[in-house]
C-alpha cells in the first residue's frame, strides 16, 4: 500500500499539550504512534463543538492506542481558547488562521469563491490520521466532509487506529 507523505506543520496550541505544537516534535515522541486530525469549519459550527467533546469523552481510549489528537480550528489563537476555556479539551487544539495547515492537507470547500471567503457556509470537516512511526509522518486514513455532519464517529476512528497498530 502506498503512502503519502504527511505536511509538516506547526500552530499556536489552547489546548493540552505543547504550545506551540509541531507535528515533528509528535513524531519523535516515544510514546505517540498515530496522530488523529480533525480539521474544523468554524468556531460557530455546532457539529465541530459536538464532535471535540465527544473525542474528549473517550480520550482515554485514544491514549490506550498510542494516539493523540490534535483538533485543528481555521480561527485565531483567542477563538480557540475561548473553545478551550468551554470544554477543558485533554488534546491539543490548534489555531490555524490563515487556514494554511488546512490548505496544506485539502480541506475541502463548496459554494467556490463565496466558500473559500466564509468558513461557515464553505469549509468541511475533515479527520486525517498520521502514522508517526516511521522516519517522516505519513497519511494512514482521511475522510473529507461532504457536509456539516460528515464526519467520522469516535467507534469510526478507534477501529481505523486498531486496524493500523
């Protein structure tokens, strides 16, 4: 099976974790095997506040397969506090601003022009999931959004991480 090479980023962190936080520094951590992304649409975006507190809830099964999760938000660094100050995530959560780590992994977007200008009625999820185990991170599984809600579930992404260890 054939890899891709993962984008290398680094971003203002809110949340738990290193600030900032730098997908090399995770890779060379002895005890992360996997990093699990979850791009975001906006810091309004209903689904996206249901989806970090439900990974938060079930953290614990993450840790338990060498997994950390890193929550990406297309907002400033005072949004993502906001949302950190609300919901005490135990993972990292990122302030991605000029949506450049979003570009760099196709976050996609609908409705053209007007889509790319307004997160909320443009950008999609989107969840990746990092190998770090090898010398360069790599894109083990993606799923990209096709609406609000299309995202994968916690049960989802815990089989896709077992089915990679």
């Amino acid at each position: 099976m054939a890899t891709t090479p993962a984008p290398d980023f680094e971003l203002p962190n809110a949340g738990a974790g290193p600030d900032p936080y730098r997908l090399a520094d995770r890779a060379a951590a002895d005890d992360v095997d996997f990093v699990v992304v979850l791009f975001q649409r906006d810091y309004h975006c209903g689904n996206c506040r249901e989806q970090v507190q439900q990974v938060a809830d079930r953290y614990d099964d993450f840790v338990a397969r060498n997994a950390e999760v890193a929550s990406v938000l297309p907002e400033p660094r005072e949004r993502a506090e906001s949302w950190q100050d609300s919901y005490g995530l135990p993972f990292a959560l990122l302030a991605d601003e000029a949506k450049a780590v979003g570009d760099d992994y196709d976050q996609p977007t609908r409705f053209g022009v007007l889509g790319s200008l307004h997160d909320l009625v443009g950008r999609m999820p989107e969840t990746v999931v990092l190998d770090v185990r090898g010398e360069e991170p790599t894109v083990a599984y993606e799923h990209r959004g096709s609406s609000p809600s299309d995202r994968p579930s916690v049960d989802d992404l815990l089989a896709e991480l077992d089915a990679r260890s």
